[in-house]
C-alpha cells in the first residue's frame, strides 16, 4: 500500500508492506526501514525501527495525526486529505472571512451593537482564555448584521461570533488586490 | 490542631494542600465552581462545597460564598494557596473576624507589603538593600522627570498597587519618560483600580532570587535557603531551582540574613517569599515579600527535607516552630518545571481543552504535582498550569538530567504544552552553565521552534496506527480514528 | 564511562537500572522473554533483545543468550539487578570471561559469600559476631545431637547453600533433632542440588537489619546506614524501613562498623548487603552478604539522597568512591510497601492475570518504582513483584501517614494485591509502636481479613456503575458491561 | 428500581430512585440515601453521599462487581445472578468433580499417565504460579482416562486438566456419606 505524506513543498510517497500484525517494511524513496509495532495502550504505540526502539504518541484528527516522540509533537498529515482542506482553507480566506475565536475562549466585552457600521481592523469582539484576552478585529469595512454571543458566553473555534456584511471601501483603497 | 480545613483553591495547589491535611489527619473541604465539578481536588476531598458559576468572581474569588462554606462545613481554617484571595487582605481579615484561622500571615501584614512603595520604605528603614528608586508613589511630570535624570537611564516605572507586570514599562531615556507614565499610569488603574506609579532604577540582566521563610508567632523565624527563578516568559516563571548556581556560600549567608530581616521588619508570621534581584556584581536588592505559600515550594521541600505546608498548618494552628538556622541544610539539587497548557510554538498562548490522554512521569528522584487527568477539561476560566513537575539529583547536573528524562516521557495529549520548550531549555548551552538571567528566554529563546528531526518516526507511527485501528475496527465494529470513551462524552463543553 | 549496558533483568527493577543509565547519557539494551514482549523494560530501553520461552531457564537465566545479546548489541557491561542471575558466580565470571564488565562484586566474592559456612568462618576469623553455631556442614546424627545440646534448644537447620526458607527447620527438642535433619538435607538436596547442612542457634523474635554497602576497587568504603526489613510473609519481606525503630546512634555505629568490617573481610566491591539478626537485648549476629542489589534500596535512597545504581555504574566503570562516611547522614524516614500481585485473603497465592485499571499515586514525599501499567498481562513465570511504593517524611510518624494516604490511592483492578493487608499493619498498634519482629505477621495478622465497613459504598457504586453503563450503552451502542478497550484485546492470553 | 444484594444470610432489597444523571436516592430498609455520582473514568466513580465524597473503583464481573474503595475491595454481588450461579456451582461439586487450576499456572509435571489407576488424594498434577508450586490430587479413586495438558502448558481455571473415571472404592468405605 501507498501513503502520501503532506511536505512543506510537496508530498513523500512511501510504499508499505506489513507483514503480519506487528511487522512492516516501508520504503521512503532514500531508505528501506523494518519495523516492529506494538500498541501498548490506545494513545501509544512502541516502534521498533531497524532495532531501535521508540515510545509514540498518537493524537488522531480529521485527516492528520499529532504524533508525540520524545516530547516533542510532530504533525503528520495524509497529503490528499491535506490538499482538500488547504483549498477549504484557502476559500474560507478568499470568501467573506468570519470572526471566530482561535481558541476555546470565553467573550469578554462587544464593543459593537447590531446595525453598526464598522472599519477594516475595528474591535469588534474581546475574547479571554486562561487569563489572557485577545481582541478580535473586522477584517473589512461593513456593517454589523448579527451579534451571535454574548458576554460571558464560552465558544469555539468555527463558531461565528459576529455577522459582518462588507460594504465598499469608501474610507480607504483595498491594497490587498 | 485543626479538625477540618477548607481549601480555597482549585487544581495541583489545592491538591497538594489537601494532601498534608489527609497526613496529618485533617478533614478536608473543598469549594468548587461550575467548570470544576470533576477537577482533582474536588475528587481528593472529604466534602465539596459549590460556589457559583465558573467565573472567578462567581466563584474562588467570591468572599461571602467561600466563608459561608466554611461555615456550613464547620471548617476551622482556611489555606488559600496560591493567587485568588491568598493575598487578599480584605479575605484575611474577614476570616479572622468570622472565627476562622487564616493560613497565612494576618490581615495588616499581607497590606503592609502589599503595597510596593510602602514596602521599600519599611525595607530601607530596616536597613535591607532595596533597588535605588522613590519610596512614594508620584505624579507630577517634572518630578518625575528630576527623579529619573538622578537615578540614570534606563530608569522602570512601576505600579504601587503592581504584580504580573501591569503597569510596568523600561525607560531607555528621557524624551520618552512622559509617554511611558502616562501609559503605565492607564494600564495601572485599569489593572489595580489605582493608578499610583514610582520610579526604580533599571537593572539590566538580572537574577530571580528568592529566600522561604518560616516565621512562627512566638518569635522564631527560618530561612530555608534560596530559590532561583531566572527562567521567565510574559513576566511569569517557568523553570524554577535550588540551590541558585549564583550563590556563593558567603553570598547564601548574606542574603539568607537579609531576608529573615525584611520579613522580621514587616512582623512576618507563617511562610512567605521574600524576593530579590542579584546583579552581575553580586550586588542584591529586595524586589517584593509574597505573602503566601510559593507555586515553587516544592523545590525547597525537596533540598531541605522539609514540608512547608505541614509547617504553615502546624504555626496557623500556634506550634512553636521546632527548627533552628542552623539545622537547615540543603541536600542535591532540584529543579521545578511549571507545565501550563499553552503552546510554546504560538508566543505561549494559552490551550485549554480536553485532555485525551496522559503518562506522568515517575521514578527515583521525581515529583510531579499534578493538577490533571485523562479526560479532564482545563477550564478557559482560569490560570493555565496543569502540575509542576519536579526533579532532585545529587547535583545540579545529575537534576537536569533527571527533568530532561522526565519531561520526554510526560505525555499530555489534547492539549499543547510547553515541554519541547522546556526540553531544548534545560539542554542549552547558557542553562548548564548557569547563565540563567531574567532575561534569558528573550536572549536565547525568541522565536523558538522544536528541531522536528523525527519526521519519519512520526511517519512510522501514524501508518502502525492506521494499520492497528483497522485491526481494532474489524474486532469492535466502532469506526477507526479516534477511540471513544464514554468518559470523554460525560463533559459539557466539547471541542 | 560504558557507552552501552546491558540490563539482565525484567519488570520494576531493569527500569529502575534503565532510567539511572538514561540520566548518565549511557544506551540501553533490555533483554526480554515471549512473555515480556510489552513489558515494562522493553518499552523503556532503546534496544531490546529477544532471549526465549517465557520459562526463565530459556530467558532471564540463559546465560549464553544473554551473552550473546550483548555482544551483538555492543554492550560493554552487564547489570544483573536482583533475583534471575545477580548473585550467579559462573554468569559473573562468564562477563568477565567475555570482556564484559558485570556490575556487581567479582566471582570469587559471590561464591565465597553464597556458601553460609564459609562466610560465617570469615567473619568470626575477622570478628564479626555470627549467630552461635556450626562453622562447617555436618551429616553424621551423633555429632549434630551434641553440636545442638551445646548450642542449647531450640536450633535452627540451615542449608550451607541455602536460601528462601528451604531446607530450613527450627527444632524444639532433641527428640525431633534426628527427623528434621533428615527431612531438611532432603530439601536441601532437592533445592540446590547439595544436600549440606549445619545448626544454628535458633533467636526468638529477632529483627532483621541490614546495611548498604558501598566499595570501589580502591579500598574506598563506606556504609549507607541501615535498613529494617522484618515485616515478613513466607519468609519474604514486604516491608522495610529507615531508619529502624530499635536503633540507637550507638548500636548504628557499632553495626555499622560490622557491616563494614564483614564487607572488608571478604574483598568486598560494589554495592552489597550485609545482614543482621538484632535480638531483643541488643545484641546483633552477622546472617549474610547479599551480593547485589537489594529490592529496597530506594528507602536507603531517599533517606540518604545517593542514587546508589549510579554508584555501582560508576564503581564497575573504575571510578573511586569519592563519599567519606562523615558525609552520608540520613535525613527523615523512609518506607517501602511492597506491591505483589497475590491475594492475602487466600495466604499470599500469587494472582497474576491483566491489569484492567491502574492509578498510581503520586505527589510531596512518593516514590513509586512500577513495573506494570493498565492493559499489561502480569506474567504467571516470574516473581510477582509489581511495584515498590516508597514514601518519605519528616519523621516515621509522617512517614507512615504518607503511605497510608499514598496506599489507599493506589488502585491496581484485575488482580488482587496486598495492598488492603499492608494498610492495616501500618496502621497496627503494634507497628506504629515500632515493635517490629520477624514474627510479626504471624503474631498479629495471621488469619487476616480486612473489615469491610463500607459494604453500602460499595452498593452504591455497584447501583450508580450501572445506571451510567445504561447510559453510555445508549450513547455508544456498545453493550452494557465490561467496555472493551482495543488494547485489552491485543494480548496472547485471556483470563 | 429495586436491587437485591446477596448478603452472607440472604438477600438485601435497596429501593433506588435515580433523578437526571447524576443524582440517587436509595432506600436500604434501615436509611434513605443522597448521592450525586459522576464518572471520571470508565472503571473510576466519584460518589458524594449526603455530602461526604468518596472514589470508588469499579470491575464488572458476570452478575458481580469488585468495588475498590479506600484500598479495600469489595464484591458486590446481584442475589438473583448469584443464586443461579451457585446452583450451577453445588450442581459441579456434586457431579464428577474435575481436575482444573485455581489460578493461571503453568503445568510443572504430571505424575500420572493414561490408563493409570489413582486412588483418592493421589498427586494427579504439580502447576506452579509465579515461583509457587500446588500439587492437585484426584477427589475420588479412579482411572485416569485422558490427560489433556502437557507440561510447560499455560493452564487457566476452568480447563480440565486431566479426566478421571470414577471407580468402586474398594481400599476403604466411603467416609463421605
């Protein structure tokens, strides 16, 4: 079998033989690697490599694993589910962008009302978490349709806090383009 | 000695405290808010008492509610551990009035050196080093401005009423002062409800340094040597030692008397902090007293042998203090690193959410103050530390070794934390040599990113887990990725 | 320093040996049986050999393969820990045959020390006081019914070769002398292939003290205070402490010497342990040298902040001992429990099977060397040895309140442990008064059960299992009952 | 809801009204109950009754469960579930009683072979467990018919070992009746 890792250009191909339960033979393209493999609980997986052995960590996600070695997380990511979710991405980005928190938070203050005209990069929401507050700003001139949270509320990233309908650009030309 | 105590507080410090009692035979309350109805402590405690919802204010911070458990209780003291109302003055008294014992020193104690202006006067009076600055707070420009062309540039602004470093800004030189205190003097109002600032001099790569203290009421006070607390980031410690690789047997000596001063000058009674800064010329200045027991205590405890919780029971209860200067003696070395869900690779914002998975660390040497476990949901509510793990060694070396075994076998899934950060710390170059200045994570550290070397181990892993998930699929009939525990479905807030 | 060692064991103690040579930058080779594939040691090494058949005699005690284990691996010493082949002359020998280094004393010195009579000869030649009794082996019935009527009834038969209780009798009077002779040569024979014997002076309540000992190659030695270990069932302890309740400064000073004088006297190098039998009038008798590392050296450990594996690393690699006696002072109170998977409501019998749950405690003064982790099949081969939980306090009394704390948070489910048996003799009048003899479990606990006071708890638990089962069986569509976790599958063998 | 324990006597009834899901109230004969309980992990129960917090500790079992609580474990048995079973049990202990280990062991040596005769309390099989040996000796006179372990072998309870024909006790009467 085949897997295609997600590179910072492309993507590594590797081809997989497993042997049995606990045994596989992999070829990256530089190297041929045998492995032992062994869950020791359902989060970590023991890896011997070629004789050597390692303790990983595996945190699984949509399409892309978080792999603890040594302390330190690597992710890893399947690079035809990563191409979707980039060009997912890279349209949430070119679309209207939405306020949403980038992390767990809880709204701290809504310095906008419905109704409201706002610039480009004007507060429109302050979040907290853990003691640290973060401001989240318009990222376009417009005018405040919807206020979905309020404060004191917890929320989530994805969650939309704030409907902004853009407008022209009457304040001052777009560079972006 | 008390029959129950409530602990007002939340998470590896509430944990650790209500241990102590347990041992001494103590029953135990503990007070908890919405976010915290499963967190450790509540499970570690004989009775629970809610509070509120699961802001502060609702809850760990809310006076009447927290007396009112007390009471219901029929708790005989109150430990406020560390941050919410330990050094809360206004708690303190109001224990005290309520027939409640405080653990900790007493009301007019904790606002005497709460106040930072009010402090170093006392100090310089009682003839302990304080940084050359004003000993009142000022607001007059060309004071101000007088003031500062005497001490020299770089001259800080400080918050009288300060902490967390609110309020505080570097002056490199005079046509930017006036600018500087009137921010400084904005964010300290709005930070402390008092916008009352005083000039200090500057004092370029300094040392963390800090003496515990043990003070009964009958008179007998301790210092249980010194804590180096160099390694910060955002102005908060995260890598915290015993003994300092700074201090000289003389210097120790020096410090250690200081320090006993400062915290006689100020009537000290149960344990405190009392805090310095130590220049590159050996030269040391009083920065502040904390009023209360230390997030870094374990490291002490760990050197001398002694536990300071125990102690802060046993004098709230009004024991003499059975232990003399001389018999206190340091034994290894150790070290604490704080592990806060945060990501190290994002400017150390904070990351709350569900812990999935969990293996702490243990073994000869090891300590691991854990306020944690595996589907557990770290508020967003509250201060980010999950456990402070801790090290001990023959030496310094043997230490480090010790907490670098450690952290890489600390695994804390769902959440980010700082132990890659931590790791390549500790292997510095600057940290074994024990170059450890406050100033150390921005002179080495900025910008920092974990050498990802491993890249096709992580490869191996995800492509065996793939494979074993397949496995688990055909046996259970559940869909691969990841596994569900009907505990990680109890909680009310989910990712 | 080694670049690589070889750790010829399983379970808690190979990880204990793994983690201290982790901390000295030194690589790691764990060997291992089918029965051990996911074991503990195996997981922690960075290099595991596969030996054989779970059987020991095709694992941890083939010496040949372990030999070649590491040869192939490029090992430059061998550490044997305790048990398997550590106090194995002809393994010892083979290393040093082989161009290993063996960590632990030379052959010559395990031998002469593995034979009793001949150990009890060298230490009256050099003044160690022994227990009354015969210096050589003795099969001839006249001449033991006089070596008894001199030695005075009741005696003790002793195995020459002997060890773990067998071929061992303690006769009454000289009517049984002649059968019990008989009978014990018989299991001696059997046991050790030499059927040997000689008398002893049989002690009535003895305690059972022993003392660590360090020495480099260099003449360097110094003792690490004493051990108490006569908390025992079958003749193995599971309790141990330090330092002892019967010791005065004096009487440690005297023993000490003799331990140190009976290590001298056999070229003693490494680290070893000399034990005594204490009789109540304080009078103490040399029992034997265990030539290796004992089970509970962390109590020593933690009381006198040596890591004594880097020690032995450190003496096998030629370093001398660079500790003075003046030096090693203990600090505090320490205590092992031992943590066996056998149920003690059915004698002790071993209980092996798979660890369901495990929660280990943890926090101020606990220590825990495990060998286990949830999901691992405890194998049914080897001893049953799971964990070794040590606490430390200010004081004994600190101490035994910590374990008490520390025991009742460890949950182990799947097998049965004594961990119910060993609360209550820590919190036993008797213990707590220090009154600990060899004949303790039998004088106080035998035909023990614990008092199950909370049968309604347990109701309660039983009843609320249930209806959060309903629920989660709602949620998951997984069956009621047992939640299968994809781990609990993954073994060879079921109960 | 009504549970009925197995007691050393008999059985105890507990009236149980379950209120959302995390509270209790329980009936026991002599008391009420107030408990809140919430899960912290699959075998980890907090309970709190009227007031006091305890962690309980819970293996589910066939119709059985081993509560943990402060150390101690506890069996907890359903009385309907139990007296089935011990039914089934007395029924075994009457009928040919076997030859099985009472606990994982391993097969040390089998003093008997096939077609021997063996009279009551004859070593019939050594097993050891962890360094421990126990010898099982054949209930009744008889015959070995078949022996179906050989030695080295794992063995758990409930396996037969060996299989032993009963035989007229002709070396002495019958005690037993």
């Amino acid at each position: 079998m085949q897997y295609r890792f997600k590179t910072d250009e492309d993507a590594a191909v590797w081809t997989v033989d497993p042997e049995g339960t606990d045994r596989l033979t992999v070829t990256t393209g530089t190297q041929t690697l045998h492995v032992r493999h062994g869950a020791v609980s359902p989060h970590h997986l023991h890896l011997a490599v070629d004789g050597l052995g390692v303790n990983t960590f595996v945190l699984r996600g949509d399409g892309e694993k978080t792999v603890v070695i040594r302390g330190v997380p690597y992710p890893v990511q399947d690079a035809d589910f990563a191409e979707r979710k980039t060009k997912k991405k890279a349209d949430r980005e070119n679309l209207p962008q939405v306020i949403t928190p980038p992390m767990p938070s809880v709204v701290v203050r809504i310095p906008v009302s419905e109704g409201d005209r706002v610039c480009k990069g004007q507060a429109v929401i302050v979040l907290t978490a853990m003691k640290m507050e973060t401001t989240l700003t318009s990222p376009f001139p417009g005018r405040v349709t919807k206020v979905n949270v309020a404060a004191g509320e917890k929320v989530m990233p994805g969650r939309i806090l704030v409907d902004i309908e853009k407008e022209a650009e009457t304040d001052a030309p777009d560079e972006g383009r | 000695m008390f029959k129950k105590i409530l602990v007002a507080n939340r998470g590896e410090i509430a944990r650790r405290i209500l241990h102590t009692c347990r041992e001494m035979g103590i029953g135990t309350v503990a007070v908890y808010s919405d976010a915290d109805r499963k967190a450790v402590h509540v499970l570690d405690a004989d009775e629970a008492v809610h509070l509120g919802a699961a802001d502060p204010s609702e809850s760990y911070l809310h006076i009447d509610r927290i007396i009112a458990a007390a009471k219901e209780t029929g708790a005989q003291a109150v430990h406020p551990g560390y941050g919410f109302l330990a050094e809360n003055g206004d708690f303190a008294e109001r224990c005290e009035r309520e027939g409640l014992v405080f653990i900790g020193p007493p009301a007019r104690v904790i606002r005497a050196l709460g106040d930072k202006t009010v402090a170093r006067e006392t100090m310089i009076r009682n003839g302990v080093p304080v940084i050359p600055g004003m000993n009142r707070p000022e607001s007059d420009p060309d004071t101000l401005a007088q003031e500062a062309d005497l001490l020299g540039y770089p001259v800080l602004i400080k918050a009288a009423a300060g902490g967390g470093g609110k309020g505080m800004r570097i002056v490199q030189a005079r046509d930017a002062l006036h600018e500087a205190c009137v921010s400084a003097a904005s964010e300290a109002s709005a930070a402390f409800g008092n916008g009352a600032i005083y000039l200090e001099k500057y004092l370029a790569r300094p040392r963390h340094i800090e003496f515990q203290i043990l003070a009964d009421g009958l008179g007998n006070m301790v210092h249980l040597l010194e804590r180096e607390c160099s390694i910060q980031r955002r102005h908060q410690k995260i890598i915290e030692e015993t003994p300092s690789p700074a201090l000289t047997p003389e210097l120790r000596e020096r410090m250690g008397q200081a320090a006993v001063a400062a915290a006689r000058a100020s009537g000290y009674v149960n344990a405190g902090t009392v805090e310095f800064l130590l220049d590159p010329d050996g030269r040391f200045y009083f920065l502040e007293v904390n009023t209360r027991l230390q997030v870094e205590h374990p490291i002490t405890e760990m050197v001398t042998g002694i536990d300071v919780v125990r102690r802060q029971i046993e004098i709230a209860a009004g024991l003499p203090l059975n232990l003399t200067q001389q018999e206190i003696r340091g034994r290894g070395h150790a070290i604490e690193c704080r592990i806060y869900a945060e990501d190290p690779e994002q400017g150390f914002f904070p990351s709350p959410g569900t812990i999935v998975f969990m293996q702490e660390p243990s073994g000869p040497g090891i300590r691991n103050d854990c306020g944690i476990y595996a589907g557990f949901q770290v508020p967003v509510e509250y201060d980010p530390i999950l456990s402070k793990l801790v090290a001990h060694g023959e030496d310094r070396d043997a230490a480090i070794a010790r907490m670098l075994r450690a952290l890489e076998r600390y695994v804390i899934l769902g959440i980010r934390t700082a132990i890659p950060f931590l790791m390549d710390v500790l292997r510095s170059d600057a940290f074994r040599a024990g170059e450890t200045f406050t100033d150390f994570v921005a002179a080495h550290f900025s910008d920092w990113k974990p050498a990802r070397t491993e890249t096709d181990l992580a490869r191996l892993a995800y492509i065996a887990d793939d494979l074993g998930g397949r496995r688990e699929t055909k046996a259970t009939g559940l869909p691969a990725g990841e596994h569900p525990s009907p505990w990680q479905r109890l909680g009310n807030w989910q990712r």
